[in-house]
C-alpha cells in the first residue's frame, strides 16, 4: 500500500471534526444557525455560502457522532493514501457537489423550503474515492461480525441510510458520485496497491 509522509503541523481532518464538534455545540443553544447557515433551496440564491456552511450543522448527537466517526476513518485513510491536500479537495467537492445536486433536485421536487445539514455528502465522497482506490480492504461494520471489502461497506451504508425518513439522499449521491470520479482520476494518475 502507498502511503504519503504527512507534513508536521495541525492535521486538516481533527480541524475538521473539531471545528463540526463545536458548531454542534454551540447549535445546542440557539435554532439561529440552522436558517442562517442551513442549505435551503428556496433561498439558496440569497444564500450562497450555505452551500459550503450547511456541511458543519448537524440535527442530533446521533447524526453528529456517525458523521464524525465516518469521517475520522475514511479521512484518516484516505489523507494517507493521497494527502492532505487532495482529501480536502474531495471532502468540500463532495459536500458542494451534494449539496448543489438537493438544491436542483428539491426544486425541481416538492421540498424546496426544507433544510439540508450536515457532513454526509462530504463523508460519502471520501468512501467513493476509497471504494475505487482500495476496494478490497476489509472492514467491519457493526453489526456484521465479519470483515466485508470496503466497497461493498460504502455502497451498503449509502443504500440503507439514503432512504430513511428525513434524510437528503440526493446529497449523499452527490459525495459518493464526486468521491467515486475523484477515485478514479487519482488511481489513473498514480499507481496504487491494493
């Protein structure tokens, strides 16, 4: 397996879940952030920065914890395997790009004044890029008590928690569909081993 040296310094991804964690936090005490940091198609336009803002608003401690604990493995993993930079590039693309497709989808749908929060686009780009660039890791997920290939783990953690009641799933095929080209294009400039 490649892996890159990481460069001494503060690491982008515990920035990432520290600066999540204390907006979480900090939500706890005021509904204020959900409208004016929340990603709502119908005022999207007068509220662009939501595109990037809604990635670090979460709606409970369960929401929060999955995200944070999906990010801090595949971020982990995926940092290491192409740097700190490009997993950046992925996380925000994938949050943007989730984003941007609830913003078309719920207009052209019936919801276009309902908030979308949270990191799961930006999460689900991350497991797109390792399911091409490492597809047969093994991982466990609980409650399987075997290993599984990482592949098969993403696509069924996508496919089971894109369809609960209340959850953007147009937002988690946004990050896993960005996630899987960027995989693609990184394995295609440098050779991995899986």
């Amino acid at each position: 397996m490649y892996y890159r040296q990481r460069p001494a310094g503060l690491d982008p991804l515990l920035i990432i879940i520290g600066v999540n964690v204390a907006i979480y936090i900090i939500s706890l005490f005021t509904d204020q952030l959900l409208t004016t940091f929340g990603l709502q198609p119908a005022s999207f336009l007068e509220k662009p920065w939501t595109l990037l803002t809604h990635m670090f608003l979460h709606a409970d401690l369960f929401h929060i914890m999955f995200n944070m604990l999906a990010l801090f493995f595949f971020g982990s993993y995926l940092s290491r395997l192409v740097g700190s930079r490009n997993f950046l590039i992925i996380y925000f693309g994938g949050g943007i790009f989730g984003g941007l497709l609830y913003v078309l989808l719920a207009t052209l749908g019936d919801y276009s004044f309902v908030y979308a929060i949270g990191a799961s686009s930006a999460v689900f780009a991350l497991g797109g890029s390792l399911a091409i660039l490492s597809p047969n890791v093994r991982v466990i997920i609980f409650p399987i008590p075997v290993p599984i290939p990482l592949w098969v783990a993403v696509i069924g953690i996508f496919a089971i928690s894109s369809f609960l009641p209340g959850v953007a799933w147009e937002g988690h095929l946004g990050g896993l569909l960005l996630g899987l080209g960027a995989g693609y294009l990184l394995r295609n400039r440098r050779h991995y081993y899986q």
